[in-house]
C-alpha cells in the first residue's frame, strides 16, 4: 500500500530545488503537517490495516541528506513521543 499523506508537495520541492533555504522548507512542511488532523490516528489505521507487517516510511534522499522524513520523525517525537527508527 502507497499512501503519499507525509510527501512534500511538489510546489515545496520545487520551490526548494529552486533554492528555497532548509530553514524555510521545513517551515513549510510543518504546515502542510499541521493541516492533517490527527497524525496519531493516521499511524493507528495503518497499522491495523498492516496486520502486524512494519510500516515502512520511504523517500528517495541519502540517509544523511535534509530531508523531509527527518522532520516528520521530529514533529512525531514532538507530538508523541516516539522515535522513528531510520534504517
């Protein structure tokens, strides 16, 4: 299953391979974030709907690179207090 919910939008990557600083894009993917009502209850169905599987939260940057999937690790420690695991 493919659920693109946490994916930057395009504008914001364009924007930020137009140079657009880190600083800036994570501002705004922190909104885009914010709009989505309940992160929590969002991992909950997937979960569920795994059947016991891991998730598996994938994007196309190095693992040392900036990336979008590190501040969503973030807002969900903030959030929630748990840490994502990067393999």
């Amino acid at each position: 299953m493919q659920i693109n919910s946490f994916a930057p939008t395009k504008e914001l990557l364009e924007d930020y391979k137009n140079g657009l600083s880190e600083q800036e894009y994570e501002t705004r993917y922190r909104e885009q974030i914010n709009k989505l009502s309940d992160i929590y209850s969002f991992f909950k169905i997937m979960a569920k709907q795994a059947k016991g599987r891991d998730i598996l939260l994938l994007c196309y940057e190095k693992k040392s690179a900036f990336c979008h999937r590190h501040i969503l690790s973030d807002i969900i420690y903030e959030r929630y207090g748990y840490r994502i695991q990067e393999l």
